[in-house]
C-alpha cells in the first residue's frame, strides 16, 4: 500500500494536471494508477489544499505558470474567466460567489441576472444587447437565451428579482413596528438605499416605479410594481391623516419623491435613513404635530 503522503501528492498533483476532472473521476483515475483512494478522500484532501472547486483548481494552474494561464486551454481560461467575474458581481452585490465545477443552472441565472442589471444600469434597456450581456457575463449569447429567449424576458426577470427582494426587505422591517408614522419612515428608506446603493438590480427596482417604457414591456411590468405599491398604499392608509387629503395622491407623491432621490443623492451628505425621516417629516406636516 502507498504511503498516505504519496497518495495526498498524487491526488493534488491530479488536480493541477487536470483541472476540470471531477472528485469522482480524478478517484477513479487514480485508482486505476494504483492509488487506494475513494471519492470522498479526494474531496477531502482537495479541500484541505484549497482545491475543492474547478475555479480554484484552474486558478492554482494559472498560479504555477507565472499568473499569465498560457498552460490553459481555451475552454479552461473561458471557465477561469467566467468565475472571475461571477465572483466580481458577486461582490458587487454583496453576495458569496458561487463557482463550482461549472454553474448550477440557478447559479448561472443569478449570474446573468447581476450582469444584465449592471449593463441596463450603465447604458439602458435600449443601448444593451444580449451580445453585451453574454460579454459581460463571460458566456456565449446562446447561453444567454437558453435563459431567457429575448432580451424583455431578462428585462422583467430583473424587475421581478429586485422587486421580490425588496418586498421581503420592506416588510421585513415594518413588522415589529407599531407607529405608522415610523413604519412609512422605514419603507422609505429601503427604498432609498435600493436606488442609490451598489448593487444593480436593487438599483433597477429603486428606480423603476414610475420608468416608461414601451407599452408591451409597460404591462408586463405593471404586476410587480401593484404589488410593490399595496404595501405603501396599506402603509398610507393607517395613517392618521385628516380627511382632506387625498390618500392616492398622498402616497404616490411621496413614493415619486423616494424614486427620484437616485438622481440628486450624492454620497457622503445625508445617508437613506437621514432623507427618509426628512421627507417624512415634510409630507407629514405642522398638522400631525
């Protein structure tokens, strides 16, 4: 029987040699070798080195030769390159990046959900292609489509995640509150930090209560934005306004003043709680006092 330590060397040297090959496969393989080693003893040697992952495999390669992946295939530098920026939208949006030995088709989604935020972002709907979306995400445009057949498809997929996440935000915050005043307060500042934070597609939905777009687009986004406006509309409605005002108009004015603090915030003045409590406070009035 071989020695522990040869067989440990063998099973890293496996990883180097062949990257991409799974636990299951580089077991197999030595032990065709004449190493004595199952599955699991791969797996726990590769992570006891830090080579659990193809990335981390492939990154360990790039290491060897100088940082510069010349030894790298052509697929292994596209997969190297793809984790790289899944793990720099991942920062972005203050996640963990999640590469393995290749994406999880919901992986591979989000990643494309984070890329394609970031592109609308930066240039709009209409200056952003599939083709920029696949570049941007490291991928082939089929890829892309695989997905989502067209580029509205990704447009409203983003829409829909931004908004769920910030529906569980806003009522995660106003559950345990009791003033109204102070409920209304906090949903508002949620919806501040979404448009004026870093990460995109939060952006998106802090930003696209009221956008225009083209009438078919228009409908199939006019779902989530209703359901985002009910919480505000329930939010409005306790509160202890006096009957001469119109509570539609009340609420719609200051959702419209929240959405557009994107354009004019500026980091380092007053943060989203501080705005939120101002705007409050002016909506609210000397009457309320």
């Amino acid at each position: 029987m071989r020695e522990r330590s040869s067989v440990e060397a063998a099973v890293i040297r496996q990883a180097r040699e062949h990257p991409q090959r799974g636990q299951a496969k580089a077991a197999e393989e030595l032990n065709r070798l004449g190493y004595t080693i199952s599955t699991s003893g791969v797996r726990y040697i590769w992570r006891k080195h830090g080579l659990e992952t193809a990335y981390k495999r492939l990154k360990a390669l790039e290491k060897s030769s100088g940082g510069t992946a010349r030894e790298l295939t052509a697929r292994q530098k596209a997969l190297l390159q793809r984790g790289d920026v899944t793990r720099k939208l991942a920062r972005a949006s203050g996640g963990q990046p999640a590469v393995g030995d290749g994406l999880a088709p919901d992986e591979r989604r989000s990643h494309i959900l984070l890329g394609a935020a970031e592109l609308f972002v930066n240039q709009g709907y209409g200056g952003t292609s599939i083709r920029d979306i696949a570049q941007r995400t490291g991928l082939l445009p089929g890829s892309v489509y695989h997905y989502f057949p067209a580029k509205e498809d990704l447009f409203i997929a983003v829409h829909r995640e931004g908004f769920r996440q910030l529906i569980a935000r806003v009522e995660e915050i106003v559950r345990n509150e009791t003033d109204p005043w102070r409920r209304i307060e906090l949903a508002c500042a949620a919806h501040i930090e979404a448009a004026v934070g870093d990460n995109s597609i939060h952006k998106i939905t802090g930003t696209g209560l009221f956008s225009i777009h083209e009438k078919g687009l228009q409908r199939r986004l006019q779902a989530e934005r209703e359901r985002y406006d009910r919480i505000f509309r329930r939010l409005v409605d306790d509160l202890g306004l006096p009957r001469t005002i119109d509570r539609s108009l009340f609420r719609l004015a200051l959702l419209g003043a929240v959405n557009w603090a994107r354009v004019w915030y500026r980091k380092g003045k007053k943060n989203p709680k501080d705005i939120a409590r101002a705007m409050v406070k002016v909506f609210r009035g000397n009457w309320a006092l």
